[in-house]
C-alpha cells in the first residue's frame, strides 16, 4: 500500500495514481485471405495461417494490407489485418 506521509506524496504512490495511456503502437494479427476463401486451395494441411506483427496507430490508421509468404498456400498472399 502507498505511503502518504502529511500532505506530500511519496513517488511510488504517484507512480500508482498516475493513468498510463495507451501506446501509440498497436499489435495486430494479420490473416492470409486465400486460405480463407479457398479452403480446398491448400496444398499443405488445414487451417488458416497468420501472422502477429505491430503498427503505428497514427501513421496506419486503417486496417493493414500486406504481402506475405503463406506456408499454408505455399506461395505468397495478401495478408490482413483482423480483430
């Protein structure tokens, strides 16, 4: 439990009292669309691949939209971002 000592403030206490904002880096999982949509397209087990990777809230203010290599399809695919 903090201490209050009179009228000051320790700075453990002022640590637990301060609001922590959120980041401005978010993480993301981003999904293949063709595994997706075309489950019997596999050529390698089923599922559906993803991936997790981190964004800039300010800079991508939209849902992220990426070409990866999906071992799943076994080539590359777009990939993106859910929730």
């Amino acid at each position: 439990s903090p201490l209050i000592l009179g009228n000051s403030i320790t700075k453990t206490t002022l640590k637990l009292l301060m609001a922590k904002s959120k980041g401005i880096r978010l993480t993301v999982t981003l999904e293949c669309t063709e595994c997706r949509q075309y489950p019997e397209k596999q050529e390698r087990g089923p599922g559906v691949f993803r991936y997790s990777t981190s964004k800039n809230r300010r800079n991508t203010p939209n849902r992220l939209e990426l070409p990866k290599y999906c071992p799943k399809c076994n080539r590359h695919t777009n990939f993106k971002e859910i929730k």
